[in-house]
C-alpha cells in the first residue's frame, strides 16, 4: 500500500509539472475518491485541470502523456469524455489515471461540494478552486423532467422485460432488466433519498442511500436465472411505482 501511495504521488507530481507552466492551465485539483475522503488501492487518480476556452486538449494530453511516460511507459490510454484515462505498465491492475480539462467557460465546473466532494487543490493560479455554489434551479429543472418522464414511462417500460421473460430470451430479459426497471429505480431512489446526486447511477450508492434500501437494491440486481428474475421485476416494479407516489406527494 506505501508503494501504491508513492507511486501515485510521484503520478500526480509529474502531471502537475508538466502542465502548471503552460499558460492555458489556470488550476488543477484531484477529484473523485480522494474528494469524498475514499481513498483505497483500487482507487483511480482523478486528475482536474481548469484551462482557458482556446485551449488545444491535443496538445494538453500530448503534455500529459509525455510525463507520465516519465514515470512509466503507457500500456493504453482511452477517451472517455469529457476526459482520457491512462494505464500504466506500473500501475497494476486496477490503477488507472482520469485527466478531465474543463474549459472555464463551461457550465460545470465540477467544484460544487455537494454533488461532487471537496476537491483536493494541487495548483491554483488566481482563485479558480473556490467552492462553488450549486445551480439548484438548473438541477431540479433535470431531475424534474427525468422524474415526470419516469411517471410516464415506468410502469408502461416493463413489458419489455417481461415479454422477453415470456419469450424465453435470457440475454434480452436481464439486459432490459437493467435499463427499464435497474437503471430507473436507482434513479427514484437517489431522488427520494440523495436527490442532489439523482443522475450518478450506482456510484456512492452504498453512502448515498440508507442501508436498509441500498442493500434491497443490491438483493433486486442480481438474479440467477429466468424464474428469478420474473419474482425480481415484480418486486423492483412494485417499489419503483411506490417510489413514485412518495415522490408525487413531496
């Protein structure tokens, strides 16, 4: 594990250098776990850095990838926007880098304490990093349209798990499975009950929500065959309407 840290620090040092020079980067923090106080080995690095709206990212990550391959030689990288993750030779399995530019003008600068930690500052060259305060309006705005959606949709979506059941097709019933009941019922849950983060799916689900319904969510998710998941979609389609009407009387 002391190898693990030093090797991320020595991670982060190196990226660090290699962008707080170049004029387009105005900030950089570290995002994610170590944002929340999460930490653990199988932890990625995410790496933040605020730049001006002209800014090339080509030429950016070209700079990131030229330092990490200082530390190690890069085995793969891979667009995921809005970032570009890196692995290292070194890094091990699970150690993976996240490097996200943000355009200053942009909407969203992920600095909100609320929805996503208290970001771990590694340079900052005129105040970008002050915490900033959440849009509420612009949230409850989203997660309103996506709720009356739901209202819509929901109960009427289940069909197509449920044909799929009848039909005999496995891959087709669990992955509508998935979509229409697993996907929007984590959605009711985190607006009933961490409606701040609605959108994240299941990440943070085991801190964002109450034991007792993180852990039935949890029971609903995994299924073992056709006949389970038939007991399971009645289950979770019954919660998922019960969301809905504490949710309508809020």
């Amino acid at each position: 594990m002391a190898d693990d840290r030093l090797l991320r620090e020595r991670i982060t040092t190196t990226v660090c250098a290699s962008l707080r020079p170049l004029p387009q980067v105005l900030a950089g923090w570290e995002g994610g776990s170590a944002a929340f106080a999460a930490l653990d080995e199988y932890s990625d690095i995410d790496l933040n850095f605020l730049v001006d709206d002209e800014a090339s990212l080509d030429t950016l990550y070209a700079a990131v990838a030229r330092s990490l391959e200082t530390v190690s030689p890069i085995a793969v990288s891979h667009d995921a926007p809005p970032g570009r993750y890196f692995k290292l030779e070194a890094g091990g399995e699970f150690l993976l880098i996240d490097v996200c530019f943000i355009r200053v003008g942009a909407a969203d600068h992920l600095l909100d304490v609320e929805r996503h930690g208290s970001a771990v500052p590694l340079f900052d060259k005129d105040e970008w990093l002050k915490p900033r305060l959440l849009d509420e309006d612009a949230l409850a705005i989203r997660r309103d349209l996506r709720y009356h959606e739901l209202r819509r949709w929901f109960a009427i979506s289940q069909s197509f798990v449920r044909k799929a059941i009848l039909r005999g097709e496995h891959a087709e019933a669990l992955t509508s499975y998935w979509g229409y009941t697993v996907k929007p019922l984590m959605e009711l849950l985190r607006m009933r009950h961490c409606p701040t983060r609605w959108d994240f799916g299941v990440r943070y689900v085991s801190r964002d929500l109450p034991s007792s319904a993180s852990e039935k969510f949890r029971d609903l998710v995994f299924v073992s065959d056709l006949e389970d998941l038939k007991f399971k979609l009645s289950q979770a389609e019954t919660w998922g309407l019960e969301l809905l009407r504490e949710l309508d009387s809020h």
